[in-house]
C-alpha cells in the first residue's frame, strides 16, 4: 500500500507498512483502523490549536479561491504583507524584518546567508562561521546541518558546509562537576564556552549564534538561570549575532508568541515556522532587526535568495487566522497559567526507577529515562535502541502518540497542542507509566 511512499526519518523495510493517519480532531487522531490516540506531540510540536478547526480550512479556501499563489519576488501579497505586520508587532525590540520561507530548515538557512552578507556590507567579510550547541538540531539543508550538533545526521552527507562549530548545551541534569549543584554557575560556564569558542575560532571569523530557547534534540533543555542574560552579553561584545532558532518553541509552545520573550532577551534574528499555522499549510520565516535590515534597504544590494513557495498566499492567510484563534481563546495565558500542572503530572513518574529526570518548559517536556538512578547512568547504543523501540511502540499501541529520542540519551518528548488540559496530562502520565513500569521490572 505504501511501496512508493518514501518516508522521512524512517527506517522502510519490505512488507512493513507505516500507521497511517488518517484523521484529526481536538488533541486526538485516527487512524486508517478507526483507532484513536491521544496527540502528544501535536503531530510534531506543530498543531498548536489542535485538530480539525474547521475555520483554517476555510481561511484556506477563500484566499485559494482569491489568489490561489504568486511569489514574492519582487511582489507582495495582502496576507504576506498582513503577517508581516502581526509578526513584527509580536516581535521583540526591533525585529521588523520579516522573511517568509516554506518551513523551519529554510528559515535557518536564510538567517545564516543573512549574517554571511550582513557582515560583507559593513566592513566585516571574514565573519562567516556560525557556533551552535551540542546534540542541537536546526534542520537538514547543507547549511543548517552544519549547524546542527548531530553527528550521525551529518555523516551521510558530508563534507557539509564548512563553518559550524560546537559548544555544551545547558543539560542541567548532566552538568559536570562542580556545577552539577548550582544551575546558575552552571549557566554561566556553559554560556562561557560559547566565548571561549569565539576567542578560540577568532571574533573576526564569527558570524552568529544559533540556540533555541528550549534545545528539542536530547530532551526539552530548558536554560539555566541567566544563561542567555550572558550570552547576549558575549554576542554584543565581539558583534557577533545571536539568533533565537523557535521553530518549535515559538507560538505558544512555551507560553508567549515568540519564547525569547520568556527568557528575556532580545535576539539579532528569530527563525520560526510549525506552529504560525499550526500545521495547516507550510511556513516559516526569518524575522531580522532593522540593524541587519539596513544595508540592503535603500540601495543596490539585492539579498538573492528567496523560495518559490515562501509566503504563499494560502499559507499567510491560514497563519492570520491561527493567531486569530490564539488572541480569541487566550492561548499564551492557557500554556503559562496550565504548565505547573503539566510539569507536576509528569513529575509524578519519579516514583519509577527508569525515571531520572523531568524537564522543559510550557507545553514543552522531555522525560530522561536511565538505566541506574542514583548514578544516573545511562543505557549504551544497543541498550538504548532496543529500550526506545519498546517504549515507542508501546506508548503508541496503548493510544498515545509522542516520541522517544535517542538523539543524547534515552527520552520520551512530549507536546501536547495548546488546548490540552488536566485530563490530557492525566492520560499522558497514566499511558507512559504503564510502559514504563513494565520496562522498569524488565531493568530491576
């Protein structure tokens, strides 16, 4: 039934057919047997407004009907040049600048030839390589799996673009010593490497910082107390630009429009996509400040590069009114004033052996399952691989639909759509810890 599919992260052998989805509603989706399970991932940290919504289908109908497509090369739209306006008046500071792309990967790749050109024009030209943080993904484009910190990702494919280079996330949970006591030393180490990378590379070379708000791969890691207070310090002095990748954390998933804002601070550039639509119809896009903006505005620079499908019409159209539905029904608020209890429903699963740490943010959270608790030790990569493909499949035969990463150490994701409440939290902690307690007896 699926010989020509060819699916995306995924392992095809012959006469295995993937689940096939074949229907949404609310926080949950069907399959092609009629079977339900609970969307704990919002299909993939995507349908923020959940399933269904009968409304965005029909934003999409009538801007179809209206002007179906048309690029903006050179041209604009009614609902790009609208979407632009609302993005920049949910921004920070002075981000007013808005690229549209067709999704997150896209986003990153632009903010990167951005800052390569950016630094061209203003006397800078040896500023080109970019710093990101281990185990972080930020996409599967040349460029962007340059910055992304995932080595098995990358060796298929390389040599990749040249000019990525890595520093340690903020694992809390996995700090070394003597900061694994003191989240906030801890924070400023890890935000310290980012300037010894810097001084080590050379200021001269280095053109931006790629971190998300709260790193996905290795397991929702969130940043130590004042963590990004220093390193847009560490950015400000050697002008190097910070860019806040929000593919996923941004629309609401940690609690405001754009997740930096949670965090305090203010980046040189924003890439988002996922939840603009909620899934709805592809988008993303790079929103800049009016300082990088400035060189190709009034003269005869042209940045040449842009994306056939960027900004399409249909996709600007459904993205307004997704965040129509955001302001109406309070969505932001929902996530900050519903996360404590998310967190301490979750939290509840400590009571398990295999559990060593539950962490995130929002609607945002990553549960770390280790083989030894007190020494928090780890499962090795067969253990690890057999262990994931237990949990997943029993996570999912028993009606929940999350993920398990093994992109660091063995965890289980879970992103709840934005209208979830207790009895989703509820059931997430009862399925997972069904499974869960069946492979902690299988350890003991």
């Amino acid at each position: 039934m699926t010989d020509h599919l060819w699916l995306h992260f995924a392992r095809q052998s012959p006469g295995v057919s993937p689940p096939i989805i074949t229907r949404g509603e609310g926080v949950t989706i069907f399959d092609d047997a009629g079977k339900s399970y609970l969307d704990g991932l919002s299909a993939l940290f995507t349908v923020q407004v959940g399933h269904g919504r009968a409304e965005l289908a029909q934003a999409a109908a009538r801007q179809a009907e209206t002007l179906a497509f048309f690029p903006l090369w050179g041209y604009a739209t009614p609902p790009a040049i609208e979407l632009s306006e609302r993005l920049a008046r949910y921004a920070p500071g002075d981000l007013n600048r808005v690229f549209f792309t067709s999704g997150g990967t896209e986003a990153v790749e632009t903010a990167w030839k951005v800052a390569k050109q950016f630094f061209k024009l203003t006397g800078k030209p040896g500023k080109h390589k970019v710093i990101s943080r281990a185990v972080a993904y930020h996409g599967t484009t040349q460029g962007a799996l340059a910055i992304t910190g995932l080595p098995k990702y990358k060796a298929p494919f390389e040599p990749v673009t040249p000019g990525g280079f890595r520093v340690p996330n903020t694992n809390f949970y996995r700090a070394p010593e003597p900061f694994d006591a003191d989240a906030k030393a801890f924070g400023r180490w890890a935000a310290d490497r980012i300037a010894e990378a810097i001084e080590f590379e050379g200021p001269d070379t280095v053109a931006a910082v790629f971190l998300e708000p709260v790193q996905n791969a290795g397991g929702s890691i969130p940043p130590p107390p004042g963590y990004f207070e220093r390193v847009r310090e560490i950015c400000d002095h050697y002008d190097v630009l910070l860019v806040s990748d929000e593919v996923i954390c941004a629309f609401g998933r940690i609690g405001s429009m754009f997740a930096c804002t949670d965090f305090g601070y203010v980046p040189d550039m924003i890439t988002c996509a996922k939840g603009m639509t909620s899934g709805y119809s592809p988008l993303g896009a790079m929103i800049a400040s009016e300082r990088l903006f400035e060189p190709f505005y009034g003269t005869d620079t042209m940045f040449a590069h842009g994306y056939t499908f960027g900004g399409h019409p249909v996709s600007t159209a459904v993205a307004l009114a997704n965040l129509d539905i955001f302001e109406r029904e309070g969505l932001n608020d929902r996530v900050r004033q519903q996360s404590p209890a998310l967190r301490a429903t979750l939290e509840k699963l400590y009571d398990l052996p295999i559990v060593g740490d539950v962490r995130g943010e929002g609607y945002f959270f990553g549960i770390e399952l280790v083989k030894d608790k007190s020494s928090k030790q780890t499962f090795d990569a067969d253990e690890k691989r057999a262990l994931l493909g237990r949990v997943s499949a029993g996570l999912f035969e028993a009606g929940l639909y999350c993920r398990t990463d093994d992109r660091g150490d063995s965890v289980i994701q879970l992103a709840p759509p934005l209208i979830s409440g207790q009895a989703e939290f509820d059931t997430i902690e009862a399925i997972v810890r069904g499974v869960l307690t069946q492979e902690s007896g299988a350890i003991a």
